[in-house]
C-alpha cells in the first residue's frame, strides 16, 4: 500500500513540476482570456511545450504514464480533447505512427499544428491535413475477402497498390459500426492483414502512406461478413480456444534489419509435450513453413530486412498439434535511415522548441512575447546542456556504448561516438546461452564495460546478460514513456540527460 501511495504523491509532484493546468481559475479576466488549450503527444514534447507556454497556456499530456508512444491508440477522448485545443504538438510521423489518422478524424479547423520535427528543416513542412497530389491512376484494391468468416477463423487480406509509385508504408483500418469512426487496427502495418474473425461484421479499408507519411492512396472498404449460422458455430472452424492456449512474450513494436528477434511462447495450460515449430510467412498468400532450427518455445532470429509474420505450435508425439498461438507481426522498421529521436540531441532539441514557439504565437498573438522569452530561456538552458556534453565528452579515448534500444543515434553523431545495439534483447525473454556468447564476443571485441537499458529495465535478465558477458548494467533514459522511475526519480528533460551523460561516462571515458 506504501508503494502505491509514493508512486501516486510522486505522479503528483510531477505533474505540478511540469506544469499542469492551475487550478486557480478565478485569477483576473484578462489572463482567463488570453489562455489557450495545448495538447502534447508525448513526454518530451509535453515537457518542451510547458517550457515555452509557461503560464499562458493549459498543456495536456496524451501519451501518460506507462505507455509506449509507438503502439498507442488514441481514444475517444483524446479526438475530443484535440478538436476542442488551439495547438496539437507532436514530434513525427516516424515517431508517433498514429498521428494523421488522429488528425484526419479530429473536427477543428482553426487548430494550430505544431509538427516540431519541422523545426530541423521548414523545406519539408507539410499540412497533415492535405491529401497527397496523386495522378489519380493509383488506387489500393484488397484482395482475400472470403464470402463470410465465423467468429475465432483467421482473416489474411492483402494489399495491392495499382500504379508507379514505390511505396511500402501500409495501415489498415476497422468501422466497427458505420455510424461509427474508423480505427486503426494495432501491429498491422504491412501489405498484409491478419486477424481474428471477431463476434459481428465489419469494414475494413487499406491506406498507404509515402515516405513523409502523407496518405498516398487508400481502398475501399470492404466488408468483412460474420455468420455463425444462428451461433452454431462449426468446430472445424472454431480455433479460438487453441489460439489462445499459448501466448508468445517478448515482441517488440519494430526491428532494425539485423537486430536478433528473441520471443517466447507461453502455454496457458499445462501440456505433456514439448515439440515446439515456429511458422513463418512474409505474406499472406503465402503458406506457412517452419523456421529451421527453431524446436523450443524459444525463438531466435536475425532479421533480412523483411516484415514478416510469426506464430508457434506445440505438437504432439505424433507431430498432431495440440496448441498453437495466434500469429503475431514482426515490423522490420529501418526507419529510411531517418532516426526519429531527435530530443535526444540538445542541439535538435532547439529547433523542436523553435517549431513549438512559432505554433504558439500563431495561435496566440497576444502573448507572443512570453513565448519568446520563454523559448529563449530554455533554449540556453539547452545550450548549457550541449556545452556539459561536450566538455565531458571531447578527449574521451574510448567512444564506444551498447544499448538495447536504437535510440541514441543521434547523441551519438552531436558528440561523435559510436552507438552499438544489440537489437531485438528483450528484458522478458531469457537469451539462448548462443546468444550471450554472440554478446559476449561483442562486449569482447569493442571492450564494452556496461550494456545500457532504457527507463531503468534492469531486470533480472540484464543481470544475467551482464554476468555472463562479465559486464555492468546502466540506464539510459530515452524518454519515450513517463515512466516509474521518471517519476520516483523526479527527473524533468534536462535533469534526464544529465543523468545520461554520467551513465555514459561509464563505457566514454
């Protein structure tokens, strides 16, 4: 009980520390006038808004604590709460996935977009809300639709993009109801789709995005009709309750071509076998095939640079199956070379607090000079952070550190080090001892003294890695999530990276 009520005074303290909206609401007139809605997509956004509104504005966090800002779905209340702001503030599409359709949804025209990535190069500032200028020639057709499914039968669709262009950047989209919005169906981001038949009908559309992630072009709906002849449904269709017997842990929201995929398949029931196949298809036209090699409820694989999808099977004696999981998506993401964090740069982070700046004073002319002398206080306290990084770092002779997490990519290139990721270690999944020795060669090679974890996920299974590669363990805050141990820490931006550069002086030195 002492637990929850520290967590819950620190989420307090927090939230008065960034910034909150005041509760003293019956100060003068003019300043209740003057006051406008800000809503931020996520922690270092929020915090950079806050910086710059200071008291003029009401800023409100949309990612909150404990979620990741990659596989966020907005709710209900989040399209309400943006349609009724004067600013939305978000980083990137790269970043925040489900943004345009958020904003394609929200009914605001006066909002002001702060997209602050934009701050870094205004040459390819673009309107979320613009349709791309197509030819008109392309067109997505979605090709699969069975003439009806039963409640638990699997549905594989597939995408096709009828024109010139080379684009690969896929989402699909549910209306459960057509009297209600469309929604984004969760870790369907390829040319394919694979779900579970749900209890009642409905649509379904495919849009495709270009490489500044501005819809391109989109199908159809299509509906997806559900018939379970009067609820009787058939047995040889009904694969929900073997589906669910096995959950597979340790997915990660995307990979990097190359990174090590490490999952684990996690029965629900108790089995008296143990004869493990992990299935494999990059495409939904495409049967299922065993991955080689892989005979446990442990999975390993380095990725080609493909997407593909992924379920696990347990057999029997006889090699009839007993369970098997529902398939799940492995998103190769190389991000086109584009690295989307760039808060994590001091440098960069100037320019996102430039983006916010100007979008406040557009929707707010009248406090036009609070916002510039705010954004110019923050901004040398920005300053002051590079120069600390740079003092540190400048005559290190070992430049070198291992994360988890390709996040740092950027910090790396401002200060010239290197940034080594063993892609794919999941904190849930103990590695194979093959790939701790894979780790340890790498530890080895480069003489790498600490691996880096981010939000402070030193589990037991950091511990292990560290002790079998004869390494420590450090964390590195990459800021995605309002974490715990943000929180419990009472660490703002500047206090998180400054926490940062003394982990890193453990490998830089």
């Amino acid at each position: 009980m002492k637990k929850h009520q520290t967590i819950f005074i620190c989420f307090t303290v927090i939230a008065f520390l960034f910034g909150c909206q005041s509760q003293n609401s019956k100060e003068a007139g003019n300043k209740n006038e003057s006051e406008i809605t800000v809503v931020a997509s996520f922690l270092p956004m929020y915090e950079f808004t806050k910086q710059v509104a200071g008291d003029r504005a009401n800023v409100q966090l949309m990612v909150s604590e404990g979620q990741d800002t990659h596989h966020y779905e907005p709710s209900a209340q989040d399209v309400a709460a943006v349609s009724q702001a004067d600013v939305f503030v978000y980083s990137s599409e790269e970043m925040e996935y489900w943004v345009k359709s958020l904003l394609n949804t929200v009914e605001n025209n006066n909002l002001v977009i702060a997209r602050a990535a934009d701050g870094l190069d205004e040459s390819n500032h673009e309107n979320v809300h613009d349709e791309h200028d197509s030819t008109g020639t392309e067109q997505v057709k979605i090709n699969g639709v069975a003439d009806h499914y039963h409640t638990g039968d699997e549905i594989q669709l597939s995408a096709e993009l009828i024109g010139n262009a080379d684009y690969d950047h896929w989402h699909w989209y549910q209306q459960l109801d057509e009297s209600e919005e469309w929604e984004a169906i969760s870790e369907q981001s390829t040319k394919k789709l694979t779900m579970v038949a749900p209890d009642k009908s409905l649509n379904i559309r495919a849009i495709i995005y270009d490489d500044n992630h501005n819809k391109y072009a989109e199908s159809e709906p299509v509906e997806i009709n559900i018939d379970n002849h009067d609820n009787q449904v058939d047995t040889e269709h009904n694969h929900s309750k073997k589906e669910a017997e096995i959950n597979i842990k340790g997915l990660a929201d995307h990979y990097h071509t190359g990174d090590v995929v490490t999952l684990e398949a996690v029965p629900t029931d108790s089995f008296n076998h143990n004869h493990w196949h992990w299935m494999m298809r990059e495409d939904a036209n495409q049967e299922w095939k065993a991955v080689p090699k892989q005979v446990t409820d442990h999975f390993e694989y380095k990725t080609t640079g493909k997407s593909f999808e992924l379920k696990a099977v347990l057999y029997d004696d006889k090699h009839h199956i007993q369970a098997e999981s529902n398939p799940v998506s492995v998103l190769i993401d190389d991000h086109e070379e584009q690295d989307p964090h760039i808060w994590l740069d001091p440098v960069l982070a100037q320019n996102q607090i430039k983006a916010i700046r100007d979008a406040l004073i557009e929707a707010d002319p009248g406090g036009e000079e609070i916002y510039e002398k705010n954004a110019e206080s923050f901004m040398n306290e920005l300053k002051d952070l590079d120069e600390e990084y740079q003092t540190t770092l400048k005559d290190a002779k070992n430049r070198v550190f291992v994360v988890q997490h390709q996040a740092f990519g950027h910090l790396a290139k401002r200060y010239n080090l290197e940034q080594i990721a063993i892609g794919g270690l999941s904190t849930e999944v103990e590695p194979s001892p093959s790939r701790i020795a894979e780790i340890g060669h790498l530890v080895e090679e480069n003489n790498v003294p600490v691996i880096y974890y981010q939000q402070g996920a030193s589990s037991s299974i950091a511990q292990t890695v560290a002790s079998e590669t004869g390494t420590d363990t450090a964390v590195l805050y990459d800021l995605e999530v309002l974490s715990e141990e943000l929180l419990e820490n009472d660490l703002g931006y500047i206090e998180a990276m400054r926490h940062n550069l003394k982990a890193l002086q453990l490998s830089v030195h």
